[in-house]
C-alpha cells in the first residue's frame, strides 16, 4: 500500500501538471487563495467572532457600525455590522460557504448529468444522439437566470417564501445544475465520437464487454481533461448566478446568508453611507470568482495537448 502510494505521489511530482504548476506564479497565488477561502468557509463556526444564526447573539442597537479604523466603530466587529446588527466577518465567513456549497453542488449535478448524456450520445449515435442535442439546443436557447427565475418565482408564489427558505440552497444548486448541462454534455459527445474510433474500444467490443463497461470504464477517462477544465469555470458561474439571484430576490435569503445576499442586504443602505455592508461582501466574491477562474485558464492550458512538451 505505502509503495503503491508512493509511486503515485512520485508519477504526480514528475507530471507536466505539477511542472507547470510550480513554473506558474499566478496559479499558485491563486490556489493559496481559493485553499484559504475554502478553508475559512468550512471552519467558520470555529472562525466567526459570532454566529449569524443565533438571535441570541444579534442585537439590533449594533446596526450599521462601520469596519475597525473608522469613526463609531467597535473592536468587537472588525468589518462592521450589518443592518440586522450582524458581524459582517461571520456573515461573509458563513455566506462564503453556503456559495461555494451551491457552486460545488450544482456543479457536480451539471456534471452528472451531462457526462451521462453525452456519453449516450456521442457513443450510441442515431436517434438518441439526435434526442439528446436538440433537447440541449432548446436548454440553450434559455439563459440560465431565466429559468432559475421563472422556476424560483413559481415555487414561491405556489408553496410561500418559508417553505422557499428552507429549502433554497436545494433549489438553487437543482436549477443551476440542471440549466447548464449542455454545455458538457456537447464537450463529452465531441470526445467519445473521437474515442470511439479508437482501436482499445473495438478490442473491447471483439472481448464481449458490454455497451456500459465500455463507455464507463474505457471512454469515460479519456474525455476527463476537457470536462475538468469545464467544471472549473462553471463552479464561478454557478457562484454568480446564485449572487445575481439572491439580489433579485430569488436565491438565498438573508436569514441564510449567502455572499449574494449579503450584497444585496447592503444595498438600499450605500446612500445612506453603510457602504461597507455591501462593498465588503462584493469584494470577497470578486476575489472568489476570479481565483476560480485563474485557476481554471491554467488548468485549461495545462491540458491542452498542443502545449505538451513531453
């Protein structure tokens, strides 16, 4: 075990992706970021100063307190208080985690499922093929905000906005999830119908093994590299789709802070001068996003067999 261990950890040491990784400045400040963001995120009940979650904790005369350095502030909230009297660190540590909860989550189901169709359609061909990629044409045709908010405004209007609350972050990474799987379905289909000419799938016919272990155990890891790149960039999409529909109302609410609705908890309150409950919390989902998606442009270089120099 020990060796075999080692001997994975040795060919990972000596692959072009740790080469490239250790050449890339940018990419390792980026994956120090994301590691620690992440990292906060799962640790926030031990990090936050209070519990965002706990009215007992709340005290509404501690509303709108500026971050540490500005006039009326208070040493106990570091980052000021909200309009609620929150810790805005605890609310942003809390809120990182349910956002990147959603990002993870309706990723992975986009993943599922388009990895699924698009192994049925790329390897079965005909009228499954055909089936498959007009009904992603038509998911296509819809942007993803306009589904989650058609969706979102029936739920509500049908069973109210507390059944809404309790069951938000399953609704959210369920619409993200089911919105965006075309987009790998299509990449997977691309790499099966290659694979699939590929001599090691008809050795595998002329053995007897069946249609499922074929494209499961045989094509199935030789279309990953395109679907990791993928699956990179939309865990970023998904944590902006879930902050543009927290601000319109459609996503998380503010008793379940999410970085999109902290934002827009703190918006009718930027006139007023409490900037920061918004500025704060858009700041940290920029940052977010953006390591994402550095990350992600180098994963996408990294795979790219062109770039390959052995």
């Amino acid at each position: 075990m020990t060796t075999a261990t080692l001997s994975r950890w040795d060919r990972f040491r000596e692959s072009f992706l740790w080469y490239s990784f250790k050449r890339d400045k940018v990419a390792i400040a980026s994956f120090i970021v994301l590691l620690s963001m992440v990292l906060a995120a799962i640790f926030a009940p031990l990090l936050a100063p209070a519990d965002p979650y706990d009215l007992a904790q709340i005290n509404i005369m501690n509303s709108e307190l500026p971050p540490v350095g500005l006039d009326g502030s208070d040493p106990a909230f570091p980052l000021g208080t909200d309009a609620q009297g929150r810790d805005l660190l605890s609310t942003i540590l809390y809120g990182t985690r349910v956002s990147l909860l959603i990002g993870f989550g309706a990723v992975v189901l986009q993943a599922a499922l388009g990895i699924l169709f698009g192994l049925l359609a790329g390897y079965l061909g005909g009228r499954v093929d055909s089936i498959l990629m007009r009904i992603a044409d038509v998911q296509l045709s819809f942007s993803t905000l306009m589904v989650a908010i058609i969706v979102g405004a029936v739920f509500k209007a049908s069973f109210g906005n507390l059944m809404f609350g309790e069951v938000a972050i399953y609704m959210l990474i369920f619409i993200i999830g089911v919105a965006e799987w075309p987009q790998i379905a299509r990449t997977v289909r691309a790499s099966v119908l290659a694979e699939k000419k590929k001599e090691y799938v008809d050795a595998a016919k002329v053995m007897g093994f069946r249609t499922r272990r074929i494209m499961f155990r045989h094509i199935l890891p030789n279309t990953l590299s395109p679907i990791f790149v993928i699956a990179t960039v939309q865990i970023a999409n998904a944590i902006i789709s879930e902050a543009a529909l927290s601000f319109l109302g459609l996503g998380m609410p503010e008793t379940q802070p999410s970085l999109g609705s902290l934002i827009k908890s703190g918006f009718d309150y930027i006139q007023s001068g409490s900037w920061w409950i918004t500025l704060i919390p858009g700041l940290v989902l920029v940052v977010l996003v953006l390591v994402i998606n550095l990350l992600g442009d180098w994963l996408r270089d990294v795979m790219n067999p062109r770039l390959y120099k052995g």
